[in-house]
C-alpha cells in the first residue's frame, strides 16, 4: 500500500517535537492540539496549516517511533551472538522507556496509509531477520508485546520474575 503520509516541513516537525514531548511527560491525555499549540507559541487552527488532522499529528509520532525503534534494533542485532535475545531485551527497554508512545503505536489499528514510506518495514526487518520468517517473526513480536503490555500496566504478581519469562519465552523461540 502506498504512504499517503506528507514529507513534514519544519514547522510540522517541531509540532511534532512538541506532541512527543506532551505525550512523553502527561500521556494521551496531554495530547490535544491545543495544548501542542500553545507549547510552541502559536494558536490550535494554525496547526492545521501543516498538518492536516489530529490522526496525521499521531501518524508522524508513530512513524517516528517506528524509525527509532530500527535505529535501536538495528544496533541491538549489530554483532549480537544472540540476536533474538539482543533484540528482545531492547524491545523491552525501548517500550519501558517510552510507555505512552508505545501505547499509540500499538493499541489501535494501525492506520499504515499515513505513516512515513517504510518505516515498519524497517523496524521490523531485524526481528525477521533474527527469527527466519515473516510468520515466526509475528509470532515474537505478539510474545514480546504480550509480556510488554502486561508489565506496563501492572498485571504480573508482585515479585515475578519478568526477566527469567522473558528468557523462557525468547527460549522457545530459539528452540524452532
């Protein structure tokens, strides 16, 4: 499917900038075009002259995500003896460190239409390539967000032990 997403000019990007650094410190619920506007000093309707809807402001932060997530993959495989573990350690720790934004990546439908050209193709390109498979890398990417989404909202017991689950789990991946 071809991006209908827009090359964002420099106003659109520190919009953007702005957006991310609500969303990063207060959550979605931050995250309203007034609130980008007046953090950048202009008025909410102005934000509209460079992009066009709320779903494109949240398009360019999760295209965004995306590329950052290659550029953390991508260095996680680089000369990893074990790369599936490599990439799932920074799976987790990218998504500890950035909740909110891994939330908007993850809990909608995924409007692909509006991201920038290649950006999941990429980020993803490294889980495939450490798997085998498109379809086994699916696969470890519903494990890793399944443990992901459930540390992040609070419903292992307390004391678990996340790091020996992971292992397991990221085990019998190795395992075929």
């Amino acid at each position: 499917m071809a991006s209908s997403a827009p090359e964002l000019s420099a106003r659109a990007q520190e919009i953007v900038t702005a957006a991310r650094e609500l969303l990063e410190a207060e959550g979605p619920d931050g995250l309203s075009m007034r609130r980008v506007a007046a953090r950048i000093g202009i008025r909410a309707p102005s934000i509209y002259k460079h992009l066009p809807d709320k779903q494109a402001l949240e398009a360019a932060l999760v295209s965004a995500g995306f590329d950052e997530c290659a550029e953390v993959f991508e260095a996680a495989a680089a000369g990893a003896g074990d790369r599936l573990g490599a990439l799932a350690r920074a799976y987790r720790a990218y998504a500890l460190r950035h909740p909110h934004l891994y939330r908007l990546m993850t809990e909608r439908p995924l409007a692909r239409e509006r991201l920038a050209p290649g950006v999941e193709e990429r980020a993803a390109a490294p889980i495939v390539a450490a798997v085998g498979d498109p379809d086994g890398a699916r696969a470890m990417w519903a494990f890793a967000h399944g443990m992901t989404i459930l540390e992040l909202n609070g419903r292992f017991p307390p004391g678990a032990d996340l790091d020996a689950a992971w292992e397991q789990g990221i085990a019998a991946f190795r395992g075929g």
